[in-house]
C-alpha cells in the first residue's frame, strides 16, 4: 500500500515528521518497507512568465528571453534558452542565479558573447522525468514567482507498507489515517461526504446465494 504524506495530514493533524512517523507505524507493526521523496533536492526555482523573445545575435538555435520572476527580481531577467518549444507568454520552471539542481548550479554567465541570468528549465533538468524534450510548460494560472517546489507540491514523501493479510483495514486512506490517529494519538479528520440521490429508475436484480456470509450487497447504476 502506497500513499502520500501530504495527503495523510488532511487527515489528521499529526506534528511528526514523515521519517518520525515512519518509526511510529513500524513499532506500531505497520511495517513501513520504503519512504521516498516525491523529487530530488532542488532550490531557487520558481514560476516564471516568458515576457519576450529575440533571436541570439550569434547563434541560430538560441533565443534571448526577457522573464518575469515575480518577486525574486526587481526587474525582467534576461536568460539565453536553447529550447525549441520557448514562447512569449508561457509560464515556465526557471532557475535563479545560485540555483543548486540535481545535476548543476545555476551562475551567471555569458552564453555566446550575451548575458544569461538564470536557466528555464525542463523536467529532466529538476529530476522529475528521465527525459524530456523540452521546457517544463506550466499552466497559465501558475502564480509568477512562486517557489516551484510549493506549486507542484513537491516537498512530499510516498510511504510503502508491508501490510500482512489481517490488515485490510489499511489498504485505503481512510483506514491507514484512523491508525495514525490512534499511535499519534491526534485528531482524525475525515471529509463529509455528500449523499447522492439516485436520478435513473433501473434496477438491476442481484440473488445472494450465500446471506449468511453478505447479509448485505450494496450497488448502484451509473451511466455515462
């Protein structure tokens, strides 16, 4: 079973940390087999808005962006790019100076004779793809200058339980954050749920040939 920290905490208002609350369901006999992060470490990136775009004064495949970086900069910042999919009005993933990613930090420097004060970058570039063929496009509501690992909601670890077969009861969401309520002895905070009154009148006819094992079978059409 596989499930995500942050989405755990909407559910009960637990202080520990992932790796603490990791020991905490061990102990607990719910052995936790792998905790991972949801992306490698990068910092200084954020959502950037592609202002305008000229062609490099000396080579064809580059392109001179001026970019928005919202609050990280006090004006528009001028960052050479190579990427073919590059476009004025685009919100991008952009690297500032001093930017620390998996494979790179990010400088200031000279990209063919022509100042370059950051890097927009691709999915490959963060960590988050293996490949990519290029830059990662963002949606058009992305606030400019918002730390991207906060937008994407990166900073999230993925639990995997060894979950043995008299635990069904952790094989959702539900179940798994009622134990953690309990061990943490913290509230638990499920979400209201809506009923549903059905709008067709079809019936579909079930027989139950064994009532003593399912006293009750519950069901419902759906069309599209």
């Amino acid at each position: 079973m596989k499930f995500s920290g942050r989405w755990l905490r909407k559910l009960v208002d637990f202080q520990y940390s992932d790796h603490e609350l990791a020991h905490k369901l061990t102990m607990a006999g719910l052995e936790v087999e792998n905790l991972v992060s949801v992306a490698p470490f990068f910092d200084k990136v954020v959502v950037a808005h592609v202002i305008s775009i000229q062609k490099h004064p000396d080579a064809d495949r580059l392109n001179v962006c001026k970019v928005d970086a919202g609050d990280q900069s006090r004006e528009l910042l001028q960052i050479v790019c190579g990427a073919q999919n590059v476009r004025e009005g685009m919100k991008v993933a952009c690297a500032l100076v001093g930017a620390k990613l998996p494979e790179l930090e990010i400088r200031r420097g000279k990209i063919r004779g022509v100042d370059s004060f950051g890097m927009l970058c691709s999915a490959k570039e963060l960590g988050l793809m293996s490949d990519a063929d290029g830059l990662l496009e963002l949606s058009d509501e992305a606030t400019t200058g918002m730390d991207l690992r906060e937008y994407l909601l990166l900073d999230d670890y993925i639990f995997t339980l060894k979950l043995t077969p008299n635990r069904a009861d952790c094989l959702g969401m539900f179940g798994i954050a009622r134990e953690v309520a309990a061990i943490t002895e913290c509230e638990l905070v499920l979400p209201a749920i809506t009923r549903i009154d059905p709008a067709i009148e079809d019936v579909l006819q079930i027989r139950v040939e064994e009532p003593e094992s399912c006293p009750l079978y519950c069901g419902r059409i759906i069309k599209m």
